[in-house]
C-alpha cells in the first residue's frame, strides 16, 4: 500500500496518514508501533507529554524497519518554552526514543500567556541547523501566533498540527496555513478518545460507509485525506490500525462531502489554544 507523501517547506515530506500514539503508556505504545509498522505506517506521532517516547522507540526497535524509512515526529510542552530550554528538552526525548535525529519536532502549544514561544521558536531553530529536528512546526497555533512568529523569526514553520475532524473544521485556520505554505495535520482526527464512538455513529457517515462497503473510520480518515491534511489516527486495535490506513482505493464524491459538511460544529469549535492540553 503506497501512502501519499506530503511536500513540506524544508524540501522533505511527511506520510500523509500516521499513527498517533495518545493516551498510551509506554507498554502500549511499544506493541502499537510495531504492529502499525508491521500494517504499513511509516509515520508515528508522540510527545514528551505523553509519557511514551519510550515506547514509541522500543516499538520501532522492534519493527526491524530502518530508522530512515520511518517519519516520527515529537512535542515539547510548556516545561521547555523559554530561551534554550529545548534543546535538553529534545536530547532528552530523542535519548528515551533511541534516535538521535526527530523528523518533526513541534512546540505542543503556544502558551500566549507564558509569552515565550517566541524564544522558544529561536532554540528550535537552532536545533534545525544542527540536524536533530530535521523539520519545526507548532501545535494548537492561531493565525496570530503564527503571525507573530512570522515577524519575529526567520523559518516558517513546516507543520501546525491542530484539532480537526468533520465536527471541528477550522477553515480559517487551515486557509491561513495554506497561503502560509504550512500543512496542517489533524489531531483527534476521528473525534478522539471521549468523542470517536458519537462521530463514527453519525447516519451521515454510516450511510456513506455502507454505500462505500467501508467503516465510518475509513470515510473521516478519507475526508481527511481529500481536504488535503495529514492525519494521526489512533488505534490500539491492530485490525483497525490498518483499516484506518486501507484508504486510498476509494473516493468520496462531492455529494458525500457536502453531506459530511453537516456535521460540523461551527467555526469556533475546538480546543482553546490558551491553555495545555494532551
Ligand atoms: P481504539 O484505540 O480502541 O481503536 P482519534 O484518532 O480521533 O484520537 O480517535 C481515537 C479513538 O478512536 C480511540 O478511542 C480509538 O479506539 C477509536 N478508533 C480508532 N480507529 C477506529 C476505527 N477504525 N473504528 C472505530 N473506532 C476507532
């Protein structure tokens, strides 16, 4: 199964579907990396405020796949914003993954009243140049930290990775990152841990699904998919690991786009970006 690849602004690319790996301990995550690895995924998701760089790691060990065929990207938090504290932030997140390079390292949330991601963004750019983050981005940014950081600082993040799914669609956001040349990824792409069972149950996509002889899983990951984004999904279940990934054989058409469109909440749903979450 070939999964497109994603051009990013550093000239590398990123998997368009990837395994995200929250709320797992690192037990969990071990054997969910492996086994998305075995399924096919070449591009997997952590963060330091996960708790489970180590099993993400171990779980790549495991896969006996190269460390090159892999796109694994991390989060620092809140702990390591400031004027260089990222970078024993990163050591140490790529010491508990056994690597000694992150494909993706993204500020996990702009903290606007910590006022520090700008220095923050410095440092990361900092460990761009010496190779450990072969790409920055952000998470949970707003047009206006972006354009902050677009006035204060020299590279334009690669990547903001934000909440969307078809009930949070944030079209003025992903607007802004696309004439930005930033992707926008999506996380908690099928509704997330508290709210995957109501989306996947909506008759929209049920209907849509059984038309498709596909799961409602497959028609949002898919939904991701054709808008463009790149999209984590998570799944301790290894048959729905790879049923998530299984979406490049069919097509949604216009019609069942606009049906989708229904389900969104608005354009000020989602997460409020002033404040940490997972
Ligand atoms: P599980 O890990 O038991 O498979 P998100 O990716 O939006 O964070 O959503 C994750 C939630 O969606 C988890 O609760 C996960 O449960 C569930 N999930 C993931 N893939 C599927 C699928 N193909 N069908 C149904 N539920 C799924």
């Amino acid at each position: 199964m070939s999964i497109p690849a994603i051009p990013l602004n550093t000239g590398a690319s990123i998997p368009q579907v990837g395994a995200g790996t929250w709320p797992l301990d690192d037990a969990e995550a071990a054997d969910v990396v492996a086994a998305a690895i075995e399924v096919g995924y070449r591009h997997l998701d952590t963060a330091t405020r996960y708790g489970n760089e180590t099993g993400v790691g171990e779980g790549i060990r495991r896969s006996g796949i190269a460390r090159e065929e892999l796109f694994v990207t991390t989060k620092l938090d809140g702990e390591f914003q400031g004027s260089d504290r990222a970078i024993a932030g990163l050591h140490a997140a790529l010491e508990r993954l056994g690597t000694d390079y992150v494909d993706l390292l993204l500020i996990h949330w702009p903290l606007p009243q910590r006022d520090e991601y700008v220095s923050t963004w410095r440092t990361f750019e900092k460990l761009h140049a010496d190779g450990l983050a072969r790409a920055i981005g952000v998470s949970n940014f707003t047009p206006a930290h972006l354009d902050r950081l677009a006035a204060e600082t020299s590279i334009v993040p690669a990547v903001n990775q934000i909440q969307i799914s078809p009930a949070i669609v944030r079209l003025e956001q992903r607007a802004y990152d696309v004439a930005h040349g930033i992707v926008t990824q999506s996380w908690s792409p099928l509704g997330g841990r508290k709210g995957a069972g109501s989306l996947l149950a909506e008759p929209v996509l049920v209907d849509i699904a059984s038309r498709l002889d596909r799961t409602p899983a497959q028609v949002v990951v898919r939904w991701h998919v054709q808008q463009g984004l790149v999209v984590i999904p998570k799944s301790s279940d290894r048959a729905r690991l790879a049923q998530n990934l299984d979406v490049f054989s069919f097509e949604l058409s216009d019609d069942d786009l606009a049906s989708i469109a229904t389900l969104s909440q608005g354009p000020d749903a989602g997460v409020d970006s002033d404040r940490e979450g997972h």
